[in-house]
C-alpha cells in the first residue's frame, strides 16, 4: 500500500454536501479519492456542474468536506493557506494594485522585506512574460495578460502546489491555446505540482500527465484515470493525441 | 456626446443636401440659440416689468455682483461670505464624514455592530436632515453650531450608507485571494476592505457634498448672518431682486466648482473605478 | 460552486440584538428627560410626544391647525410638484435623449438651473408668489424636475445601439423608433427617477415649509420652536420622516405593480 509520504496530495474518499436556504441538502461531490505525486501535472476533466471546482476549492482549503479527509505532504489540512496556491477562473486580481503590487502580496503578506519580495516577483513576472508591465492596472491588461497575473501571483508565495480552476474559461479560443503553451512552458522551468481543472478535452490531453476524469451532475464521482504518456511538448493533431482523445470521449459523456 | 440619432444616422444615412439644416441641427449653434434666446427673454421680461419689479436684469445682477466684491454686506465683501458658507460645509462635512465611515465599515464588518447599529439608523434615516434644523436651534442657539451640526447630520446617512454597501458589495473571492496567500482577518480588512470600498466611500463623499450644500443653505435661510444663504435672504427682505438672484448665480457657481473639484480628485485618486467590476 | 452553505438559524444573540438596541435607544431618550439631564426645553421625551401626538389628532391649537390638517396640506404640496415634475421632467428628458434639437436646446437652460439647489429658490419665489400654496409647489416642482430628466436621459441614452439599428433597417423613422424602442427601454431608469424625485421633493418641502408657510408639517416644526415647544417639534420630524417612508413604500408598491415582468 502506498504511504502517505509517497503522495504530494492526497484526497481520502471526500464528499461534500451543501445544505441550501430550504434545508435541502444538496450532494455535490461523492467519494473521490485521488493522490498526485511531486511534480505531477494532474489535470480534472468534468462537464458542468460536476463539482470539479468544489474539489478543487476543498483542496484549496476553502471549503470544508462533509466527509473524508485531505492531506498535503502527509498533513492534513484544516484551511487556507499559502502553501497552495490558488489561479481562479476570474482572475481575481486586485484592481487597486499594479501588476507587481498584486504578485508581491504573498510574499508582502507573509513579512518579506521589500527588497527581497520585489525580486522575487519581478523573478514571476518574468517568467510568465510580463515584463515591461510591472506598472500598469489590471484594467488596462488584457484576459491572457490578467492570467498570467494570476499564475505569477500564486507562484510567487513559493507554494508546493499549484491549484488552477478553469483558468482558460474567459478567453478566447485563440488565447486559450497560446495560455495553454504558455503554462507548460513556464511548468517546465519551474516544475510544481499542478492540480488543474478544466471541462476542455484538449487542454487535459495538452497538459496533463494523468487525467482524472469525473462524470455525473451532482453528485460528482470519479470515474476514470488516464495516463498521458505523449512526450512534450504535445501536439493537438499528434496521431496519439487524437487517439486518446477518442478513448476519453467515447469513454465519457463529454461532447467530443 | 452626440445624441445617439445623430450616430445611427451618421452611419446610415447619406449626407442631408440641405447644408443650412445640417448646420440648423447642429448641437452647438443650438446650444448658443438656447442661451441667447434665454438671456434674451429673461431680460425682455425685467424690462417690461411683466413679473412686476420682481424681476432684476441681467445686466443688474452683474452690477450687483460686481459691487458686492468691493463694497461689504453686513460686515463681509462678497468672498467673505462665500467663504462663511464654505467653512460651514467644509466643517460639518469632515465631522459627519469622519464619524459615518468607519462605523459604516465597521457595520458592515462585523455582525453583531450591524445587528445595534442599523435599527436605529432605519429609524433616523426617513427624516431628512432639514427638519433637524428647529432642533438643532433649540439645542445650540442660532449660531454656528446648530448650522453646522445640520451639515453633520446631512453628511452623515450618505457616507454611512455607501460605506456600508462599499463594504457589503466586494466581490467574496477576494477574500479567499488573501487566504490563500497566507493573509488573516486582519489583512482580509486592510488589503481588500478598504481599498475595494474606497470608491463606493467617495460617492458617498460626493453625494454628502450636495447635500451639505442643500442643508448649509436651509440653515442659512434661517438664521444667519453672513453667507450665501443670508445674501439671498437679504435680497428678499430688502427687496433687492438683483441681490437674490445675483446670490443664486454665486451659489450654482460655487457648487459646480466644488463638484468639479470633487471629480477630479476622484480620477486620480481612484483610475481603477469603473473597472472594479472587471479585474 | 452553484451552491453556497447556508446556516439554518442565525445565532440567538443576532435575533435579539435589533430589537434590543430599538428597546433601548427609546428608553435611554425617556430617561434622559425624564431625570432631567436634558431640560424639557430642549427636548422631549417619547412618552411627551405621544402624548402630543394624541392631543393634535384633534386639537387645533397652538398652531392652528389638527395634525391631519398639516399632513395633508404638506401630502398635497408635495404631491402636486411632484406629479408636475414627472409630467415635465420624464418627457423632456427622454427627449433630449434621442433629439438632438431637443437636446441642444434644453441642454444649456438645464445645465444653468442643475447646480441651483432648489432651496436657494425660496427667496426668490417668495419675493414672486407670497407665502401661497403656489410659491411652494414651484419650488418643489424644481427640486423633482433634476433627477427625472437625468434619469430619462440616461436611460434614452442606454439602449442598445444594436437595437436601434435593427429598427432602422426595418425602415422606422426617428419617431417609431423613439416610441417604441427608446421609452420602453428606458423604463428601468424612469422608475428610479421616480425615487430619488420623491425624497428631493420630499425634502424640498420640508425646507420651504420651514420657511414660508401657515400649515403643514414644516410649519409645525417651525412653530414648535418658536414656541419652545420641543415635542411639538419632534412630533412634526416624526410625522415628516414617517410621511416620506410610507410614500416611498407606495411608490415602490405601484413600481413592482407596473414593472412586473421586466427585468431591471
């Protein structure tokens, strides 16, 4: 039996029901388990309203399972913190704060001494390719820009893993894609362990180095894993790449 | 800004062949067909004496004006009375300002403050700040006090309210933004609260402003003895019609400036204002 | 993530709290004048003003008038410029919206009346209409006239530009187009107007009672002081807050009503 240890994270059978304003109690995920190791890019494939945003806030220590437990690096966890760090779908960036305000803030809010934080944000803001905007308000960026943001901000408080949810969601096709080769560029200079949420079969085949796909609409359950053996960087047209995207589909529910 | 005929048509529509239509329909000859014709009628009118004496011309309220800044009224030339109503807004203003803000934001904060506070507050906030004026002269007298205690009380439901909402308002996820970054409830407050509130607070600001315009002058009008609300009054008892409308035309002067002032200082305190929704 | 945990009761002490404080902030005012620590000529007590309340339902004096009476005459004032104001107010400004002739020519006039508060309009209607009826309702049509034709304006100004242009290829002229796409959709905005129209009446009211006039609740509050009389005084700011409340809630009443259906 594997240990604890061997797993970066690890999601013990977690459910989690949401009790609405009628006192109805409304199942959103029901018994998932799953593990990542260090390093591991694993990506959730879900349709709507699967709950894989539920879990992924779960993790995140936002919300609270009803039942099961959740564990990073062989501790469980009880909330937020900055050992995670958390992309959301809507960016979520302060717009009061310059794009290198918002990527100082953990290191800011965690004590670092000015010096030092600057560095290490302007280090972030280099490698998602933003430098040259360190000055300017998220309102004058653009989607993809405001993301990389995003990604910058959470990498720079040095998580041991990385949670994104839907990150891709608001952009349009064609930046989706350039994101997409962005993010595995930037995973591959500064590997971590991603967890990533998507309902986007291209995207899990793109990034992903094992796909954990979940079915059913409320509750939420496991229901496949696939490993991505497809070697980087991936192509969407690769024979292989189809091949498996055939597997998942006909496999699943999702629409091609 | 063109009305949105003019744009629609533009794109549509071919060029008029009448050019003298064109140029009959254009925004600002009419907006200078509309202000002579105005000055034009107003001063028809006084001369004519249709309203009685009742009605001063133009040219006499610029006289009335002009005097007023040299020769004194009651004690003060006319900036010295522009002056006393400022200073009463401007202290009233800071007071209801500085006691509505933070109690509004500490409202909405914490439970338990709102669950005390906002009855009380529903309670006073039907009344409008004008009807404190009698009180206000029996508690403090007809002095500055009761004037500016009205300003007060006038500054103080919109500054509470907006700080309120400003604060009721903020998007939730940005709360877990700082959690996730290793922030406690106390960096929740200073990293999100207050700077995401901080536009809704200076609407509030605005809105008090004009208010305390509104009440500044009520409280003026009855009882007082300098400033713009006395100068009007004054033009009425003696009979003065180029005083009191003299008085009105310095008082919209002035309100505008301190809107425009306002204003500014909105866009550059806050560039990010009407984005807040979009980041 | 549809979903949000709600807690099925909220704590005892949140429940109590409201009603607490209410219950409180009364008897803290009974006590104050009723240990003296206030002298009665400067305030009165709640029991006081009830108790005058009582008296004015049916006393004329010493004001010359029964409570009602002054409700009502501040009620017709109010109402008058108000009506006045939307029936003015709301057609200009959706006007100005879509013609721009309507717009050059009102704009200037507007933008000269706008930073005027319609207070600083009492001296001078008083020098014109005396201390009538008719003084009153002017200066309060002016007060309610600002937010409608803003309102109406914007509300001209925020329709879709889409919309108008799908009009336009169905070959409708400037006036279809203003009746049947610009007005309806600048209901939303028409209808806030007809708030904030109201509370600047509302207030505009009090002001030029307090001033100028024989009846009506501001009248009451003036003479109250002139009196020394506080609880008169309160009563008439009770009476005017209470007025106002149970108004807005009428209009917001008719609102739902008419707008049922659309979506703001």
């Amino acid at each position: 039996m594997k240990t604890e240890t061997d797993c970066k994270i690890l999601c013990a059978h977690v459910s989690k029901e949401f009790i609405q304003k009628s006192s109805q109690r409304v199942n959103v995920i029901d018994d998932i388990s799953l593990d990542v190791k260090s390093n591991e890019f694993v990506v959730i494939l879900g349709p709507g309203q699967s709950g894989k945003s539920t879990l992924l806030r779960i993790i995140a220590g936002l919300e609270l399972p009803t039942s099961g437990r959740v564990a990073i690096d062989g501790r469980e966890i009880s909330g937020p913190g900055p050992d995670r760090g958390l992309v959301f779908q809507s960016y979520m960036l302060f717009p009061w704060k310059t794009v290198m305000g918002n990527v100082e803030l953990g290191p800011k809010l965690r004590g670092v001494g000015k010096k030092e934080r600057r560095e290490i944000a302007q280090h972030y803001i280099d490698l998602v390719g933003l430098n040259g905007f360190e000055k300017h308000y998220p309102h004058q960026l653009s989607g993809g820009m405001k993301q990389r943001v995003g990604i910058a901000r959470a990498y720079a408080n040095n998580p041991t893993v990385m949670l994104l949810d839907e990150p891709f969601g608001q952009l349009d096709a064609q930046t989706r894609y350039f994101m997409e080769k962005e993010t595995a560029r930037i995973w591959e200079t500064d590997k971590r362990t991603v967890l990533f949420v998507t309902n986007n079969i291209d995207e899990a085949i793109y990034l992903g180095d094992r796909i954990v796909t979940l079915k059913g609409k409320l509750p939420g359950r496991l229901h496949d894993v696939y490993d991505v053996k497809l070697p980087r960087p991936r192509e969407h047209t690769d024979m292989k790449f189809l091949e498996l995207r055939q597997q998942i589909t006909d496999a699943s529910e999702l629409v091609l | 800004m063109n009305s949105i005929a003019n744009e629609v048509q533009a794109q549509i529509k071919e060029r008029s062949p009448l050019s003298i239509w064109r140029f009959l329909k254009n925004r600002w000859f009419l907006h200078a067909v509309s202000t002579i014709a105005f000055f034009i009628i107003w001063d028809y009118v006084a001369f004519n004496r249709f309203l009685g004496s009742a009605l001063a011309r133009p040219y006499e309220v610029l006289l009335q004006l002009a005097n007023m800044m040299v020769n004194p009224i009651a004690g003060k030339d006319l900036i010295g009375h522009i002056w006393a109503s400022t200073q009463r807004i401007l202290t009233g203003f800071a007071i209801g300002a500085v006691l509505a803000t933070p109690l509004g934001l500490f409202m909405a904060l914490n439970r338990y403050v709102n669950a005390i506070v906002k009855p009380v507050f529903d309670l006073i906030k039907p009344m409008p700040p004008i009807a404190w004026i009698s009180i206000a002269i029996l508690w403090f007298g007809i002095g500055e006090p009761s004037k500016i205690f009205i300003i007060v009380v006038g500054t103080f439901v919109p500054c509470l309210l907006n700080a309120y909402n400003g604060v009721r308002l903020i998007e939730p996820q940005l709360y877990d933004v700082v959690r996730m970054l290793g922030g406690n409830r106390r960096d929740e407050i200073l990293h999100v609260c207050f700077p995401a509130a901080f536009p809704a607070i200076f609407a509030g600001l605005q809105i008090s402003l004009s208010c305390a315009w509104t009440c500044v002058l009520a409280a003026e009008l009855v009882s007082a003895r300098s400033g713009l609300g006395f100068i009007i009054l004054l033009g009425m008892t003696q009979s003065k019609p180029a005083l009191i409308v003299g008085g009105m035309v310095v008082i919209a002067m002035v309100a505008w400036l301190t809107t425009l002032l306002v204003t500014g200082l909105e866009k550059v305190l806050c560039p990010w204002k009407r984005e807040i929704q979009t980041a | 993530m549809a979903y949000e945990e709600v807690k099925i009761r909220t704590p005892l002490l949140l429940r109590v709290l409201p009603v607490a404080s209410i219950l409180a902030f009364f008897g803290v005012w009974q006590l104050i004048i009723y240990l003296e620590i206030i002298p009665t000529t400067m305030l009165a007590s709640p029991s006081q003003v009830i108790s005058i309340f009582v008296e004015k339902l049916s006393e004329p004096n010493p004001d010359g008038a029964v409570l009602w009476v002054h409700a009502w005459t501040s009620i017709q004032e109010a109402f008058t410029g108000y009506i006045l104001a939307l029936l003015v107010g709301i057609p200009l400004g959706l006007l100005m919206g879509w013609f721009s002739v309507a717009e050059g020519l009102a704009r200037p006039i507007f933008e000269m009346i706008r930073p005027i508060p319609p207070i600083a309009w009492i001296p001078l209607t008083i020098f014109w209409f005396g201390i009538g009826i008719s003084g009153k309702v002017f200066i309060i049509w002016l007060g309610g006239i600002v937010p409608c034709v803003i309102n109406s304006f914007a509300g001209v100004r925020m329709t879709n530009p889409t919309l108008i242009q799908m009009a336009r290829t169905y070959g409708a002229t400037d006036w279809q187009i203003f009746t049947k796409l610009c007005v309806p959709s600048a209901l939303p905005m028409v209808f806030g107007a007809l708030q904030i129209a109201l509370a600047y009446c509302w207030t505009t009211l009090v002001a030029a009672e307090l001033l100028a006039a024989d009846t009506g609740l501001g009248y009451l509050i003036t003479m109250g002081r002139r009196l020394a009389m506080p609880d008169l005084v309160v009563l008439g700011m009770v009476m005017v807050g209470l007025t106002g409340a149970v108004i807005g809630v009428a209009i917001d009443w008719v609102e739902k009503r008419l707008l049922a259906g659309i979506r703001r």
